[in-house]
C-alpha cells in the first residue's frame, strides 16, 4: 500500500500559512461585499432626496399662476405669486380667496382688452372676494408696470361682495371701486401711490362699506370719495398726499362717517360735502391740508 510520505516541517508550517491567507482573503471579500451592500441601500437613499429636492422645485414653480377670464363656478384659491394677464372676473355665486402672503400682479397690457378700461387688467367682483391676510403675512396687489396708473384695479360690481385684511394695494387707475349695491370690508390696509384709491361710484339703494385701520397715502384724484348711495364709515384711518387738485375725502352721495380717522397733510381741502344724506366727524382729525378743512355746499 502506498502511502503519502510524510511533510517536511517547513512545508506543513507553509501550508498553514497559505491557509490563514485564503481565510484572511475571504474575509477582506467578505467585507467589500459588505461595503457594498451598504453603498446599494446608501445610493436609493440620496437618489430618493434628490428626486424630492426636485418635485419641490416643480411645486414651488408650480405656485407662480397666471389668470385672465372668468373664474370657474365654486372657490378658486390663489396663493404664492400670482400673474392677472388680462381681466379677471370672478363671476356671480362663486368666490376667489387670496391666501396670506400671496403676491398679486397685473401685466401691464390687458390680453382680455374688456372692463372699464381696455388696456388696463381689472379684477372684476360679481361673487366673493376673500383677501385674507394676517399680521406678518400680508396680501401685496401690484402692477407689472410702474406709476399711480400700472393697473386698473378691484372694482366691486352690483351685488358683489369683498372682505380684505392686511393687504398693500397699490399703482391703482380706477382705484378700489365699489357699486351699490355692493358690501365691502377693509381693515389693515394700505392703499398707495395711486390715481384714486377707494370709491363709490354708482348705483342706488343700501350698500354697507367699512374701512378700520386703513391708511390712504398719495392717492392723486383723492383718497376716499362717495359719489353713490350706501353707507360709507373710516375709523382708525388715515388719509394723506393727495394732490392739490382734489379733496382728500369727497361725499357727494350716501352717508359718511369719520371716527378717530386723520385727514391731514393732503394738497387741497380735507373732507369736501357736497351731497348726501349724513356726514358724522367724531373724534377725528383734519388739518393741515392745503384748502379748507372742512367744506360743505350741501343743504
């Protein structure tokens, strides 16, 4: 029988070595393959957070809206930055909510080429409107363009209704327009660097609108002026730079009511009556203007 003769020493110590080796090999192997095990579960990971970086790129560029036309029927929501093209009706029935912080803007052409002036784009209110900026996060409505007649501005049409807190309105033409019968609430605001800012301007029968803590500043045409029925009431307000070709508050119609509200530092007369039913100034004051203070040619 043969047999295997016996290892030298030397070689079986060899052996062992070669052995220890293999092992020590395997197991640095073992090892990479662990490692990359570990980089398989790391690169989804950082595939996933770069695929969510890049739909919230796409959400925020998704919350720059544009309209022009007539809202659908229900509620429209706008929020973030929002574009008007052209006039923008919102239509009987429906409403058109304006979220804190959003920033509103008129193009400086009006691609509707409708409303009271066809080159100016209007947000135009036979429904709703709902303005609901908060303390720290207010509503901006601008134009595109520059100057006191950028847009057209908020008109409130017969039967519309709008309630606006916390909002700067500026660059206004036609100013924030009111027709009776309409209701309007405005609390918080300012009304800037425009040809008119609040005005009544047609219309017969009740409409109820009221201003609170509101300042109207640079306003060229006047900053309040009632030439239509409804009741009209400023507390808390202010009214200043109007232009010394108008009066800072005009009521040739309706009922005007002034508390705690300053008429001051305006070009020409501060509160002119020549029309109406009522004026009440309680606790107010108007000084400081460039004409009378107080004028009146009413009977």
């Amino acid at each position: 029988m043969l047999t295997e003769p016996p290892r030298p020493p030397h070689l079986f110590a060899a052996g062992q070595r070669f052995q220890r080796q293999r092992k020590a090999r395997a197991g640095a192997d073992f090892s990479r393959v662990l490692r990359l095990e570990r980089w398989s579960g790391v690169l989804p990971r950082a595939m996933l957070r770069l695929a969510a970086a890049a739909l919230f790129l796409i959400s925020s560029a998704s919350l720059a809206q544009s309209y022009q036309g007539q809202l659908p029927a229900g509620t429209t929501t706008w929020a973030g930055s929002v574009t008007m093209t052209g006039d923008v009706t919102v239509p009987a029935g429906a409403t058109l909510v304006v979220q804190p912080g959003t920033t509103v803007t008129a193009a400086t052409t009006d691609a509707i080429g409708g409303g009271s002036n066809a080159t100016k784009v209007e947000l135009i209110v036979n429904g709703t409107l709902t303005v609901s900026g908060v303390s720290g996060g207010g509503v901006v409505f601008t134009g595109a363009g520059t100057g006191a007649s950028a847009w057209g501005g908020i008109r409130v049409m017969t039967g519309g209704a709008a309630t606006i807190s916390w909002a700067t309105i500026d660059e206004l033409m036609l100013g924030l327009e009111v027709n009776v019968p309409s209701t309007l609430g405005l609390s918080n605001s300012t009304l800037s660097g425009s040809t008119q800012c609040l005005r009544s301007v047609s219309g017969t029968g009740t409409g109820t609108y009221t201003v609170t803590n509101t300042t109207f500043s640079g306003c060229i045409q006047g900053g309040v002026t009632a030439h239509a029925g409804g009741d009209l009431s400023l507390t808390g307000s202010a009214v200043t730079g109007t232009s010394s070709s108008y009066s800072a508050v005009t009521q040739s119609g309706g009922t005007l009511s002034l508390s705690q509200t300053r008429v001051t530092n305006n070009g020409s007369t501060g509160v002119a009556v020549t029309g109406g039913t009522t004026t009440t100034i309680d606790r107010s004051t108007v000084s400081l203007n460039g004409g009378y203070g107080l004028y009146t040619s009413a009977g």
